[in-house]
C-alpha cells in the first residue's frame, strides 16, 4: 500500500479529511495528526480520557497542538519501516525540513507518563516553523489555567497536568491560560524538540528534553522489534505487518484490552446520526483482533487479550454477559451527549456506548471459537477459563432460540441468521474441545444436540431458494456481508448454499465490486465497511474459490491505494466521494486485512 501523502489537502469548514490523519500512540494513548501539522485528537493520559486535543470534534472550541511552516508548503509523510514513528518531510520556497514525531515508550515498556515528542530537522535551506498549542476545555465543562514550572509552562484541565518541553532554540511569543504561540526557524542540519509530557491524579515527571529525542529513537527500535518478533508465512507481508502496527495502537497495555478504536463520534455518514464512541473493548472486536494477534504470531498481545477478555467475563458474571466493557473492565457507562460541533457538524457526539446492554448471542461463538485458536496455536487453559468456556456453551444451548440485535446493534430484535450461525459455531467449538478435554465434557451430549437443532432451524428458516442465499434474518429476503464471518458454518454444513450466499451478498452489498456495504438498504446512510470486503475475501478461500478471493483483494487494495491514506484505516469508505468514514483506527479494518491475507495462504 501507498503509505505516503504528497499533497496538501485544505480543511473543509476547519476541518481535516478523516483519511489525511496519521496516529501515533503507545499503548496507552493515541493522537491523530492531519496535514498540516495539527495533532486534533489526544486523549490523555488514557484512550478513553476526555480528550486535551478535540478540534476532530469542534474546529473553533477544539484544542490542538500544531508544528507547521509558517509559509506554503508541500508535503510526504510516511511511517518509518517496521515501525510507528511517523516522518514528515515539507517543503517551501525557502527550505526543507522533518518532523519526526513520536508517543514515546523505552524498552522496557510504555513510560509512567504520556510523552509526545516532535523532532524537527533541518534539511536544507531554512524554514520558519510556528508552534500554536490550544488547550481543550473538556467540551467546555473545565476551564484550562497554566503556571510555571522549572521554566516550563504547565497547563491544568480538571486532574489532567500538561506540560510542554522544548530546546533552546524554541521561541515563545505569547502564552495564556489557554495556550501558547511560539516559533523556531530551521538551517541546514539543525535539530530541535518540542515536546508534551502529560498526568492525571499524579506527579508529572520532568524529563530533559535530550531524555525526550533520545527516546524517540529507542521508540523507533522497540516497534521494529516487535515487528521482528512476529512470524508471517503468508502474502502481503507489507500490508499485514502495517496493520498489524494500527491494532497495537488499540492494545491498552495497562490491562490488555483491546479497543475497537481510538475515536469517538466520527460519523458513518455525513450529516447522520450513526456516530458512536468505540473507545472501549467489545468482546466481538477484541477476539478478533486476538484470531489476527496469533495468526501473527504476537504470543504476548494475544495472551494478555485473552485472559483480560476472560476475567473481565468472570468478574462480571455470564449471567450478565454484557457486549464491551471499559479499558479497565469496567461497566461502559450510558451515553450522555457533549455540546461540541462534531466533525462537520455532524451530531450527535457522543460518550459512553448504550449497545453494551444489548443482547448479542454471536458473542459465544467468538468467544468458544477464539478459545480454540489460542488452543491450537500450542497454548494451555487455565481450570477457571476452561469451566468459563463450558458455562458460555450451556448459555449459549440456553438461549440460542432468543432474538437478539446482532452484530451490527440493530435496535429491532430479531433473529438474525448471522447470531443463529456464531451459536452453531459456539456449540461446535465447545464439541471440539471437550472432546480434546480442554473443557468439562459432562455437556457435551447436549451442546452436540443444540448444535443440530441450530442447524436444522437455520436451512429451515434462513434460506431463500428465491434468493438462493441465507438471508439478513429470518423470514426476510435481505442480506447481510457479516454471514462471512461464519463461513465455518457453511464450508461444514452446506458448502454450496454458502458460495451462493457469497455470490449474492458481492453482487447486491457490493453492487459487483470489491467494496461491501453492511447489508441490504444501508446504502442510503452510510459507507462501505472496510471489514466485510476483507471477510468476504476470506470467505471466499476457506470455501475453495482462491481465484476469486486473490482477485477480491487485490481490487480492495488498489482502491484503497489511490486514497492517500497513511495507512491507518476507519471503518467505513465512500467509494462515490473516495472519502474515509467512522473512527479511527479501526481495529475491525486492520484485523480484517490480515485475517483475508492467511486465509490466501502462502501463494498470496
């Protein structure tokens, strides 16, 4: 993929393009920095914090935090090699310069702080850059207010410390309580740092600013390393390995959750309401990215996901099994509404995630079936997470008969064919594993019968010979692209019926391209899903149909490749305007890629 961006896009109404931002991040944190030096999202010191930079949700209350030449400029950035150290090279009339830019870690892990570093090169010439830092407010519910500390200026929103480092050769013009404007002015080899070093409910560290540059380099190599650690015997080596670098962006190393993404409130459409906060850890998301995590071979991301998945699930309860939980393992709370413009002036924005207490019965195939993975790849179950599989099974032989709202959150409860095969595929793992006494098989009679009347209720009930596809739910004749993701289902039970399904969901979701909408009529609403192109890839492999699967990717890739982006995808794209929509980055996108690229197989 093209991971550089050789132009300079003008915002729209103060607003950046969703697929001109660049992340950088460290497992504990994400920014997002557009074009034209501007980082306008950071939550700090966690990803789902209040944010200290939201101009991506308010161009004129927002905070930001922007390094750019004070003069027209032209622009390429891209990722360094193996790694999630972001270069930007510009260029002026008067010079050239880079801008290297950082969410520092050491070796030994992520810091006790958040520490941004921006490194700005001279190359040639010289270059005047401008500094502008605006503090955000919280959605105006905390009013920023700086001091002075050890020479440095130390801004205050809430229990949040922020303090900005810098070299000498940093000039500061003006300073208030909400923010600053300064200035530094490049030659031929010169080398200086502005950085942010931030708290909350603590002491802030006060690291020297030659600590700060030195780690962005240590940053740089801790990435590569861990990208050495990975082993990848597939195609697409390049690809896989950048998204693998986007999912470790959504590693929340304090507890090892997974996030779904880094964002809050980017809309799947353009003046819609469908505009969600993702900044917490759904089960569905995280088993996903944990199915990539070992395809890669990544043994502790995967471990830690699984087990803080696991422990969350038996703190809580199965009885009260609930579709996402915080970073920390917490309840997410209800949604409440923030007075900000939202991007583009798309409302609502939104906090918290109501879809937690939704019924979503897909959630025990996910589960039974990445428990599975992580068997198979050579690892050991624990007594408690064994009896906590057999305990899912037995819910999941429950309740497999409820309508739920599904994968996609519908708030009609129905019964969605996708949930009825994630039960059958739930009930099928838990076969497998207690006949391998991985868990308890006192059940397995039951499970083994539950599992055929799912079956036998699903080609009774789900099946359109009109259509010749299983439908969105039963009873309908529509479609839905996430029966790809139960392609187990169909090569195990009906091969043909599900290359059918295949046929049509390409056909109708995809109006015959490689770009997939959710299901059927969500057109006239919102974008193509990034994820059910690259599942309808993998789908296609494991249902013997390599060719038309190899081809699916490759026009799924050229198409994205055209757009510019850094390779850090949302979740949706409008193939009419060639715009990115939803938030940002996806973990679905990512882990979606590198699900489709194993599946091709080594001949990829």
């Amino acid at each position: 993929m093209n991971n550089k961006h050789d132009h300079s896009p003008a915002r729209e109404a103060g607003f950046a393009g969703l697929g001109d931002y660049a992340a950088i991040g460290e497992g504990r944190s994400v920014a997002l920095i557009a074009p034209d030096g501007a980082i306008d999202w950071w939550c700090a010191p966690n990803l789902d914090s209040p944010a200290l930079f939201d101009r991506l949700l308010d161009s004129q209350l927002g905070g930001y935090f922007q390094l750019v030449p004070d003069a027209p400029w032209r622009m390429q950035r891209c990722y360094r090699e193996a790694s999630n150290v972001l270069e930007t090279r510009y260029e002026t009339d008067t010079g050239v310069v880079k801008v290297t830019e950082s969410m520092n870690s050491t070796f030994a892990g992520r810091l006790p702080w958040n520490e941004l570093a921006r490194r700005v090169e001279g190359i040639s010439g010289s270059v005047r850059m401008v500094i502008r830092l605006r503090i955000g407010t919280q959605a105006e519910t905390r009013s920023p207010w700086r001091t002075d500390a050890h020479g440095h200026p130390l801004y205050h929103v809430a229990d949040l410390m922020a303090m900005l480092l810098r070299t000498d050769d940093v000039v500061l013009d003006s300073q208030n309580d909400e923010g600053l404007d300064g200035y530094l002015t490049t030659s031929a080899g010169s080398r200086s740092v502005i950085a942010l070093v931030a708290a909350a409910k603590e002491p802030l560290a006060v690291p020297p600013i030659e600590k700060v540059d030195e780690r962005i380099d240590t940053s740089d190599c801790a990435w590569r390393n861990w990208v050495d650690g990975l082993s990848w015997d597939a195609g697409y080596a390049d690809e896989v390995k950048r998204s693998a670098l986007a999912l470790k962006f959504l590693w929340y190393a304090p507890t090892g959750a997974l996030a779904a993404a880094a964002t809050t409130s980017l809309p799947e459409g353009l003046g819609k309401e469908k505009n969600y906060d993702y900044r917490y850890a759904w089960i569905r998301d995280a088993c996903l990215i944990i199915k990539a995590f070992i395809f890669l071979g990544a043994l502790e991301d995967s471990k830690a996901a699984f087990s803080w998945l696991s422990s969350t699930i038996m703190r809580h309860g199965v009885e009260h099994l609930r579709t996402c939980y915080t970073l920390e393992g917490g309840l997410v709370p209800e949604e409440r509404y923030l007075p900000l413009e939202g991007y583009q002036g798309t409302q609502p924005v939104r906090v918290g995630n109501n879809a937690s207490q939704q019924v979503q019965l897909s959630m025990y195939g996910d589960m039974l079936a990445t428990a599975r993975l992580f068997i198979e790849a050579g690892h050991v179950l624990d007594l408690n997470t064994s009896r906590l599989l057999g305990q899912l099974a037995n819910c999941c032989a429950d309740s497999w008969r409820e309508r739920d709202s599904g994968i996609w959150e519908l708030p009609d409860k129905r019964h969605y064919t996708h949930s009825k095969m994630a039960c059958w595929l739930a009930l099928d793992q838990a076969v497998v594993l207690a006949k391998c006494e991985h868990i308890e098989p006192t059940w397995m009679a039951r499970w083994e019968r539950e599992r055929d009347r799912i079956r036998d209720w699903i080609e009774t009930h789900c099946w359109s010979a009109e259509r010749q596809a299983y439908t969105f739910y039963a009873g309908s004749d529509d479609l839905d692209a996430a029966i790809t993701l139960t392609h187990r289902y169909g090569s195990q039970v009906n091969p043909e019926r599900m290359r059918s399904t295949l046929a049509a969901i390409r056909h109708e979701l995809g109006h015959d391209s490689a770009m997939v909408y959710r299901y059927s009529g969500v057109e006239k609403e919102e974008s193509t899903f990034l994820a059910c192109s690259f599942w309808l890839v993998e789908a296609l492999a494991a249902l013997d149909q390599q060719p038309q699967a190899k081809a699916h990717m490759q026009e799924i890739l050229a198409c994205l490749d055209q757009t510019g982006n850094v390779d850090i995808f949302n979740e949706m794209f409008d193939t009419r305007t060639r715009g990115w929509r939803g938030n940002m980055p996806q973990g679905l996108s990512h882990l979606a890629l590198i699900c489709a690229a194993k599946a091709l197989g080594k001949g990829a």
